[in-house]
C-alpha cells in the first residue's frame, strides 16, 4: 500500500503585484481530476500528461506516450477544455498542450444600460513543453505558452514561459517540486495594459512504505 503525504502549506507562496492590473486568470485554472481532488496540491508530486499544467518537469516520470483530455462546464454557458500529449525520448520528454475556456454568450448593454446585443468572449493558451534528467535525483522542464483572450472582434495575444524543477530528497522515499508560471511581458487589450498572473508554487509529497 502507496501512503502519500502532501506538503499543502508550501503550496503557492507568490502571487505577482504591481501597478498594472492583472489578467489571463483562466491560466490560473487547474487540469486534471487527480490533482483537483488533492486541492492543486500537486506541485512536487505530479507525474502525468497534467504535468503541461501543474509542473512540466513532471513529465519526465511519463514511461510511455500519454494523452490527456478534460471537459468541465462551469455556471451558465461556460465551458473548459484542456487536451494533451507527452512523449518520453530517452532522458528527455516533450508535451503538447490546448486549454481553452469558453465564456459563452454575453448579454451586451451600454452606459445607459440598454441592450446592446450579444456578443462571445473566449481564451486560448498553446503549450509546448520539455523536460529533461539532469541528474539521478533531479529533473527539469519548461513550458511556453502563446496565449490569446477574445472579446467578440478584439483580441489580446501574448507569450509567456513557465519553468519547473522536480526532485527525490537524498535518503528518504520522497520528491518535492517548484514551479515558476506564466514569467513574461504585459498584454494589451485595446489601449489597456494587464500583467500575467505570475505565480511561485512549492510542494512535495513522502511515501510512507
């Protein structure tokens, strides 16, 4: 029997602020019902196709191809989707990946508050991941990300990086991982400016037998 021990209270030290607002929060949704169920606490012990997610070192535990799928519909019409492959090459692994969250129609109305119509927002993020052994114990990846947010006609585009480390504690029967996302420049949507909601998470796991 598989005892896991999380370290929850590492979990997500960071959280990016400045003077400029801060946007694309869909990039800040989970993947992955495993990892969900353990409240995102997944970190330093993530070791499937949600690794594009979660940490992309993790896809360095992946032993053979792996695809990945999810659909979650929220409140109203919204809906999420995340699809992704990995692929193990000797001491290297390589990941694609498409979230997108689907806002649906939304009711327009103007400073007066007259109707004005519907319209559909939307957000998309493409992800191409690596990972890599660099040692017995240690294991890194990176993720880039090309992003882009839609509101009927206008749209934002930006790139942004995430960089993870995954490692097995000498001596004892455990891993503990740190991740780094969504490192890049300001987007823009029309003339507004927003930073990528940059976040440092922390987080191990411990085999008890």
């Amino acid at each position: 029997m598989r005892i896991l021990f999380l370290v929850i209270l590492l979990f997500t030290v960071f959280e990016q602020k400045s003077i400029a607002e801060v946007g694309a929060h869909f990039l800040k949704i989970g993947i992955g019902a495993r990892s969900m169920g353990l409240g995102g606490a997944y970190t330093g012990i993530t070791d499937d196709i949600t690794s594009l997610y979660w940490n992309p070192a993790g896809l360095r535990a992946l032993k053979t191809k792996e695809l990945g799928f999810m659909h979650s519909e929220w409140v109203l019409d919204t809906k999420y989707e995340f699809a992704g492959i990995g692929i193990p090459l000797n001491n290297k692994t390589i990941g694609l990946g498409i979230m997108y969250l689907d806002l649906g129609e939304i009711e327009g109305r103007s400073e007066e508050g007259i109707e004005t119509g519907s319209f559909r927002a939307s957000d998309f993020c493409f992800t191409i991941s690596g990972a890599k052994r660099i040692s017995n114990r240690i294991d890194l990846g990176a993720t880039i990300k090309f992003i882009q947010q839609k509101i009927e006609k206008e749209e934002a585009k930006g790139v942004a990086v995430d960089i993870g480390v995954k490692c097995k504690v000498k001596g004892v029967k455990g891993d503990l991982g740190l991740v780094i996302k969504n490192i890049g420049p300001e987007m823009k949507f029309i003339d507004e400016p927003y930073n990528l909601p940059l976040t440092i998470s922390l987080g191990g796991g411990y085999n008890f037998l």
